[in-house]
C-alpha cells in the first residue's frame, strides 16, 4: 500500500498586512535628578540647632522693639527742641516749626503698634515724646478757666493804679479775590473789638470797609494792601519799608503801615503788617523773603520808642518760627521785666485751642499773628469763616 507525498500545510486566509511602526527622533536630554547617582557627602550634614533658631526669633522680636523706641526719642527731641533740625537750603527747620503740634498724632499711633505687639518697652518710650508734647502746647488743650498772674485783676493792681482797659482786636487777611468785602466787614464788626487790622485790600475792598464801619469804627489808615480800622483816634499814620531786595523794584508791593492809637489806657503803638508768602515746592521751604522782610520789621520795631506795642498782621509763620526770631527778639528788647508780660501770641493758660487760622477749610497752623510788648494776650481764638482762605483772629490785651 501506497501513501502519496503529504504537501506544505495550507496557508491561512489572508488578513491584513501589518503596517511598520514609524521610526521617531529619540531628544537628547539630561538625566534626571532621579536617575543620576549623588556623590556622598564625606560629612554628615549638620542639624539644626535650636538654640541657634530660637536667637534669630529672638533678634528679629528685638529689633522690632528697638525701632519704634529710638523712633519715639528722636519724636521727643524733635518737640522739646526743633531748633536742633537745622535751615539748610530748603529751611526744613521752619518746615517743622510751622506745623510742629502736629507730630503728636505720631504718639496715638505708636502706641497702637505698642499694644499691638505688647511691647512694654515701645509704651514706656511713648512717655518722653508725651511728655515733650504737653510741655510745648499742654496749656492749648480744653481746661477750666480760672484766674491766673497772667491775667492781672484789680487787686493785683490796687495797690499801684487800677487795671488798664482790656483792648480787644481782629485780624484778618480777607483775599484780595474776596467778593463780598462789605458782608467780610460786618462779620469781623460782629466781634465788637476796638482795632480791625486787614490785608490784601483792594481799591473795592477800601471803599466797602470804609462804608460798612464808618459809623462804629470813625477812624482809619490804610497803605497799599493792609489797613487798620480803629474806635480810637489814629494818628502819627505812616508806612513802614519791609519791602524784600527782590521786589524793590514794585511800586506797588506795599504792605506795612504804623499808626497810634488814642486808646483809654494810653498811646498804643499799632503795626499792620503782611510779610510775604511762603512757597512749598521742590526746592524746599521758600521762605528767603520771608525772613527778609522779618529782619527789617525786626529793625522798625526795635528803634519803635513806644512801651506799648501791638503787631496785627498776617505774618505768613507760626509764632515760634525762626525766620520770625528777629521780630520777637524787638518786642522783648524794651519789654519791662515782669512776670505779667508777653511778647508772643500765645495764649494765656486760661484760654484753649490752638486757634489755627489757615487754611479756612482745614486749619493746619496759626499764620495771622497778635502780638504785643508789655502786656498780656489773653483769649486768643478764631472768628467763623469769610469769604477768604484766612480765618479771622481775634484777642483781648491787657497792658502793664
């Protein structure tokens, strides 16, 4: 029996053809911070150390005390003595001596940040610029009125003379853009006081004064842009030069005048003044002419032979401005030596307030000064709002 040869075994059914796989760019790349090996370190590394941690704490907690306590004695020194930043170019020392009540508020704010962090040591600071503050402007704050050797009454006078009449005064600067000066003329009237000083007048602003106080106020002066309306005769009526070498050549800029006042206590010696403006810009402080012109008031007053003195003015500067030095050191030169006498426009202890009269909007420093040679200023205070940027001022004196 026979067998034929077997053939190959049959193929499968055709499928589909397998396609080839696409060859793809293999990126160069760096290995990975997992796959490279790290060399050992030859030394352990070593640990943290927590009195080292607790040091650092320690500063930072110290150095977050230390700032707001020397912040606070530099605060304290600033008050009790201003006159330690000096007037370089750009007069920061008369910078700071304007608005000078106003570094208190620094003191509220510090002492919050006290509290904040309970930092005894910033709090106990706070005393020293406290303490500085009550010492300069203490006797502004709101207290009972009670009499006092600054205010003479009849028995300190009984034994000697009876007590001159109190003269109460107003001054104001009323804007030359003011377009209502006759209503401005009522207003200050309204304060009943003997003298009325005034400056930036204009021609308009003369006629309607003139009408307004004719019947109360018979006699008055004027010169240039300052005016002095008065109960008492004036006489003796004359400018006075405080003019600045750079506007020498302005005929116009006229804006001091000296009259004497009949007044029922004696002659008084009366000065209407307007120095000139101050200019805050980049270059600083201007107060260059200013301070020219305060030098050269200063000289007027100190050669004026008259005892009793009154300046009324707006003297673009706080009472205790340098640039005004030359001006106070001429009223105390022939003041006579009595504790009843003033030569500032401070006010008594009796009276309160600040009486801030510029600017009308939001009162920032007392620029309208009264201020006087031997005697008192008593109940110094602002009058309501004019129709100038300037509020008025107001104050009773009483003459030794």
């Amino acid at each position: 029996m026979t067998h034929a040869n077997a053939g190959p075994p049959p193929s499968p059914p055709p499928g589909p053809t397998a396609r080839p796989r696409p060859l793809r760019p293999r990126l160069l790349t760096w290995p990975s911070a997992r796959t490279t090996a790290r060399p050992r370190p030859l030394l352990p590394r070593p640990r943290a150390l927590p009195w080292l941690a607790a040091g650092t704490a320690a500063g930072t907690a110290a150095g977050a005390t230390v700032l707001p306590v020397l912040f606070s004695v530099l605060l304290a020194a600033l008050l009790a003595r201003p006159s330690l930043v000096p007037n370089t170019p750009g007069h920061p020392g008369s910078l700071l001596e304007t608005f000078l009540p106003w570094l208190g508020l620094a003191v509220p704010l510090l002492l919050a940040l006290a509290l904040r962090r309970r930092s005894a040591a910033t709090a106990l600071a706070l005393l020293l610029p406290t303490a500085a503050w009550l010492g300069q402007f203490g006797t502004f704050l709101p207290h009972p009125v009670t009499p006092t050797a600054a205010t003479p009454t009849a028995a300190t006078h009984s034994t000697h003379h009876p007590p001159h009449p109190t003269l109460t005064t107003v001054q104001h600067n009323i804007s030359d853009e003011n377009q209502n000066p006759s209503r401005t003329a009522k207003a200050l009237a309204a304060a009943h006081p003997a003298l009325i000083a005034v400056e930036e007048l204009t021609p308009a602003a003369i006629t309607a004064f003139t009408a307004t106080l004719g019947a109360d106020y018979p006699h008055h002066a004027t010169h240039g842009t300052v005016g002095l309306w008065s109960t008492y005769p004036l006489t003796d009526v004359r400018p006075v030069d405080i003019k600045p070498s750079a506007l020498a050549g302005d005929p116009h800029w006229n804006r001091a005048l000296r009259a004497t006042a009949a007044t029922p206590g004696g002659p008084v010696a009366v000065y209407v003044v307007h120095l000139p403006s101050l200019r805050l810009g980049a270059s600083g402080f201007g107060s260059a002419r200013r301070d020219e012109s305060a030098v050269l008031l200063g000289s007027v007053l100190a050669a004026e032979p008259a005892d009793r003195v009154v300046l009324l003015g707006d003297l673009n500067g706080t009472a205790d401005d340098r640039g005004l030095a030359p001006v106070r050191t001429a009223l105390t030169a022939k003041a006579p030596p009595t504790p009843a006498a003033a030569h500032t426009s401070a006010p008594a202890a009796a009276t309160p307030g600040f009486a801030f009269t510029w600017p009308a909007a939001f009162p920032l420093a007392r620029i309208d000064q009264i201020l006087i040679r031997s005697g008192t200023v008593t109940h110094v205070r602002t009058l309501p709002a004019t129709s100038s940027d300037h509020l008025p001022l107001t104050a009773d004196i009483q003459f030794d």
